[in-house]
C-alpha cells in the first residue's frame, strides 16, 4: 500500500471516531426531557359516563 492511501485510511478512520466519539459524548451528557404525567393531566376529568 502506497502512502498516499495509508494516510486517506488513518485520516478516513480518524474521523468516522471522531464523529462517534462526540455522538456517544452527546448521548451520555444530554439531561432527560420531562415527561408529562399521564394521571396529572388528567386530574380534572370526571369518570367516565353509563351508556
């Protein structure tokens, strides 16, 4: 393999980790969202009428 295309390899590599690398980071630093409460919400419905 010519030199030319050892360095396009290590550089390709490089940057495919890179990438991930900051994704990964991002995943793993990101706060989690907040989730509405399901029976909260609902607190000021009534009961469900007879048919």
């Amino acid at each position: 393999m010519n030199s030319e295309a050892l360095i396009f390899m290590v550089a390709t590599q490089g940057v495919v980790i890179a990438i991930t690398g900051y994704f990964f980071y991002r995943v793993l630093t990101t706060p989690p969202k907040q989730e509405p409460d399901s029976y909260s919400e609902n607190d000021d419905e009534e009961e469900r009428q007879a048919e």
